[in-house]
C-alpha cells in the first residue's frame, strides 16, 4: 500500500521543465532568460540576457525569502553533487546574480552538461539556504540566451573597450 501511494505521488509532482522567455519592454530592452523552477516549487534558477545600451548576461538565484541585501557574498554551484564552483555574487534582495563573464563561461559550461545542480548560499541572517534543480536537457537554450548577447557557449567573452559602442 505504501509503495503504491509513493508511486502515485511520484506520477502527480511532474519534473520541473526549462522554459525560454523573451520579452521586451517599452522602453526597448530586450530581455532573453531560460530559467527552470527548484524541485522545491519556489527556487529558480535562471540565465538571463538582457540588451539595452550594452548587452549583459547574468545568472540568478531567486527564492521566495529574502536573501538579504547589501554586500556581495559566496554562492557556490555544485552540478550532478561534484564539487562546488564559488563565486561573490550581488544580492539586491530576495534573489542574488552574478554578471562575471568568467563565472558566466564555467557556470554555463558545466550547467549543460549536468543532469541537475544545487545552489549553495546564506540569506540575511546568515542561516544556509539551498536549492536543488535539473538541468537543462542540451544546450539549444543555454545557446540562444548567451548568443543574444554576443556569448558563445564554452567561451570567456573579449573584455569590452573603454568608449567602444556594442555591437548591434
């Protein structure tokens, strides 16, 4: 009996699914995410293009509870339970992201090859917050969101110059 309404409870959760978005706002800025929900319902986890003046590609962590704000703190990212890969990201408020085209490159990299991924970090109050989530199943989205922006999948992009406009 109990086997079976574990079965049952396995068959009704479906598995959370990447999704891509592209939208753009009134004042023009283009905005290209994929992004999937955590296996807790709440979390997500999403890389993210956005285009205004300057392109710019960031991955996030959002979860319903405020993670606190202010200074940047560590946030490591653990693909298929391996090592965790940390980086200081920004934390406005319920979620944190990090813009680093480096951190961008070796996040992203790996994400594509995982079968799922944990993020790693503290809210406020310094009490440890993580989630859990799969990955996504390829690369064909990972590749459109950093392709809007000039990122090829795999590579650490040139730095900008100083006063050069982007490219259109």
């Amino acid at each position: 009996m109990l086997g079976l309404l574990l079965l049952q409870a396995a068959i009704v959760a479906p598995a959370p699914v990447w999704k891509l978005a592209d939208r753009a706002n009134p004042a023009g800025v283009r905005s290209i995410s994929a992004s999937v929900t955590g296996n807790d319902g709440l979390s997500r986890f999403v890389v993210k293009c956005d285009v205004a003046s300057e392109p710019i590609v960031s991955i996030q962590f959002i979860q319903p509870q405020p993670l606190g704000s202010g200074a940047d703190k560590p946030v490591a990212v653990r693909f298929d339970g391996g090592p965790a890969f940390t980086y200081n990201w920004q934390f406005p408020g319920t979620g944190t992201y990090i813009a680093d085209p480096e951190a961008i490159t070796k996040l992203t990299t790996f994400l594509v090859k995982a079968k799922t991924l944990r993020v790693e970090t503290t809210n406020g109050a310094n009490f440890a917050v993580q989630a859990n989530f799969v990955a996504p199943k390829g690369d064909a989205m990972v590749r459109q969101v950093l392709g809007v922006c000039g990122y090829t999948l795999g590579v650490v992009p040139p730095p900008a110059k100083p006063g050069a406009e982007p490219a259109q």
